[in-house]
C-alpha cells in the first residue's frame, strides 16, 4: 500500500490528527519538494554543461585534433566555434602559428676546432593537415623530442664540413647548409622550417689567441708591403727625375759645344785677319777666309 503524503490527507483528517504524527507529515513534505528541487537544479545544470561541452572554440593560428576515447581521429577542428560529442569527444590544441627556438651547443670544425658555444635560432610552424599525425605520434611535446634532437644532429653535421675559418668567413652559407640538412627532417614529421639563423659562435681561447695573432702578422705584412710599394715609387720617381735631368744637362752640353765651336773659329778667322800683309795670293787652294789671307 502506497504511503500517503500530507497533501492527500483532508482537512477533517489533519484535524483530528494527533500533533506529532502531524509534524512529521509536514517534515516529509518539506523534504520531499527539497529532493525535487535539488534533483530539477542537478539536471538543469546538467544539461547546460552538455549545452556548453557541445562546442569547442578553436583561437586563430590553432587546429583542433580530436579524440575519442582516447583515441585520435583523423577529422580535425578549425578555426572558429565547432560542434563535438560531449563527454565523448575531446578537443586538442595544436600551435600552427610560426615558434621560434633557441638552442645552444658544442661542436668540432672539419679542422678539429672545437667550437665552444655554437647558439642558433630557428622558425618553425606544424603544418595544419598533418597536425593529428603529429600528436598520434608524439603528443603536444614535440619541441624536446622532434625539434631539439634534430638541430643536434643537423648542426653537428653541418659544423663538420666547414674548418674554423670557413665558419666564421662563410657564416651565410654555413646557415643555408644548415638549414637543407634540418628541413627535411622536420618536415617528414609535420614541422615546416622557415628560417634558421647563427647567433653566436664562440671558439676555444687558444683558437681565439691564434686568430688575433694570424691578425697581427697579417696587419704587419700589409703595411711592410704598403711600405715597399711607396719606396719602389719613390725610386722610381727619383729615376725619372735623374734621366730626366740628364737629358737637359745633355741638351745644354751639345748647346755649349756649339757654341764654344763656332767661337774658336771666329777667333781662327780675327787671327789670320791681323796676320794678313795687304797682298792677295796668287793661287787658291780652298774656299775658306785662310786661303784668301794665305796665312800659314
């Protein structure tokens, strides 16, 4: 038999109702609507949470991978508001947006120099379509277990192709080098390399001591052979200067025997004038003054 509530008994039967058994009637009435009223909020807020668990917001420069039960599926979220089953489904962020890294290591040049503190820089983005590979295959961690273990490796490789000089004197085709050795690696797992840059490159103190000295002899060299090219134009300078005043005291010595010539015979000719005796020669055997004069 079903126990009556308070509200199923009459007025008449309240009335006549002893004041305890009444009180309890009440009681339970009072309990009962808190029940219902605890369980109707249970289930409003129940569904509310299923309302809102029913949609997923994905920010710009984000996909969505999705997963059910734990297991990751092949459809992916975009950006903007999407629908998923809630409780059922959960939605994974995935960064796409360009990430840059800086990672700092040791390495030997082809020389065997070791190169104490090589730090380089890199841009990267996980590629939209493959991002759900990606987390299938190492989750959101991929910085420490794709990204820093290949620039090692790559760095290392490229490092040793190059000698000490070559690195610092060729530090652009260095990074190209670099960057067509870590590209593929990444890409094979999703990761598209945009950039990689050199930032720091520091070598032992007895390399660093060898190069200021290779400096210093190379400065030295350049200035002795500065010195040498400026005394062999000056020398020559002072040979031309010399033939070129040879060829005037050349010039003023054929003047000067010239003129001294054509003095003497002036003097030749006033000397047979004055030894003249006034009497012509009766034969002539040249066609100068002297064989007028007939001085002998």
């Amino acid at each position: 038999m079903k126990k009556k509530k308070l509200k199923d008994y009459s007025d008449e039967e309240l009335a006549r109702m002893d004041y305890n058994t009444k009180e309890r009637l009440i009681l339970e009435d009072k309990i009962h609507k808190i029940v219902k009223y605890v369980l109707l909020a249970i289930i409003v807020i129940f569904l509310i949470i299923t309302f809102f668990n029913s949609f997923k917001t994905i920010p710009t420069g984000f996909v969505g991978v999705k997963t059910r039960f734990g297991q990751v599926q092949d459809t992916m979220l975009n950006e903007g508001l999407n629908l998923k089953v809630p409780f059922i489904e959960k939605i994974v962020l995935m960064d796409c947006r360009t990430q840059k890294t800086e990672y700092t290591m040791e390495a030997s040049s082809k020389d065997l120099q070791k190169i104490s503190n090589f730090k380089i820089a890199i841009n990267y983005n996980i590629t939209n379509d493959t991002a759900n590979k990606l987390y299938r295959s190492v989750g959101v961690d991929y910085k420490s277990i794709i990204v820093e273990p290949a620039i090692q490796e790559a760095m290392k490789a490229t490092v040793a192709n190059y000698t000490a000089e070559e690195l610092i004197t060729k530090r652009n085709e260095v990074s190209e080098f670099a960057l067509n050795k870590l590209s593929p690696k990444l890409q094979e797992n999703g990761i598209t390399l945009t950039s990689l840059n050199i930032l720091d490159l520091s070598f032992s103190e007895e390399f660093d001591t060898a190069v200021e000295q290779k400096q210093i002899v190379e400065q030295e060299t350049q200035k002795a052979q500065y010195e040498l090219e400026k005394a062999k134009v000056e020398n020559q300078k002072k040979i031309e200067n010399a033939q070129a005043d040879a060829e005037v005291m050349a010039a003023q010595n054929a003047q000067i025997t010239d003129n001294y010539l054509r003095l003497k015979e002036i003097e030749n000719q006033k000397a047979m004038i004055e030894k003249w005796n006034g009497q012509l020669p009766t034969t002539m055997t040249g066609s100068d003054v002297s064989s007028i004069f007939n001085v002998n």
